[in-house]
C-alpha cells in the first residue's frame, strides 16, 4: 500500500523560508513524478512543483523564483524549499506521487504553512 508522509510544515514570517519533506513508501516500482499542490481555505487545489522521475519540473508561476523542487528517485523522497514565503503561500500543502506502472496518483495527508506576522 503506497503511503506519502510530509513533514516541515508550520509558522512563518513574511519573507521567511520553510522546507517541506515528503517520504513515500509501498510501490516496488517507484513513482513517475512526485510534487506538492496546495489548497488555501475556500479555493480549490492548485499544483505548487512536480518533478519527473527523469528531473524535468513544472511549477505554478506564483512560485517560480521562489520555491525549489528537489527529489531523490533511490529513496522516493521529495522536497520543497521554500523562499520569500507570502501571506498567500498560506495554505495545505500536500504530497502527490504518480505511481511509474499504474500511473495513479497518490496523495498525503497534508502539512500547514501559515505565513503571518
């Protein structure tokens, strides 16, 4: 069974940084690509970054220049850093992963990044 585990959520100050982790685990197969998207109350789920199992990213514009979108394919793990973080940064974020044979997506539970004063 295919389980994806965040952490690094939390706090956090305008223009200040956070990173978040995510570990997936159950699939001998390993995972296409693997992301985050979040969703801020009263909007719909957005893609943040995606990464492939080849390194090609994709990213919401909002975050280009900002946000930074790592993986390690032998480990199935994937993190954001995230930089200059907003008040509209604040949302849900969740882990997402795109199984490599069946090519369903996953998802975690979700991690909070409140950004505030």
């Amino acid at each position: 069974q295919v389980q994806l585990v965040e952490s690094g959520g939390g706090l956090v100050q305008p223009g200040g940084s956070l990173r978040l982790s995510c570990a997936a685990s159950g699939s001998t197969s390993g995972f296409y690509a693997m992301g985050w998207y979040r969703q801020a109350p009263g909007k719909q789920r957005e893609l943040v970054a995606e990464i492939s199992s080849r390194g090609s990213t994709n990213s919401a514009d909002s975050v280009k220049g900002r946000f930074t979108i790592s993986r390690d394919g032998a480990k199935n793990t994937v993190d954001l850093q995230m930089n200059s973080l907003n008040p509209e940064d604040t949302a849900v974020y969740y882990c997402t992963a795109v199984h490599l044979t069946s090519r369903r997506r996953y998802w975690g539970q979700g991690t909070q990044v409140t950004v505030s004063s």
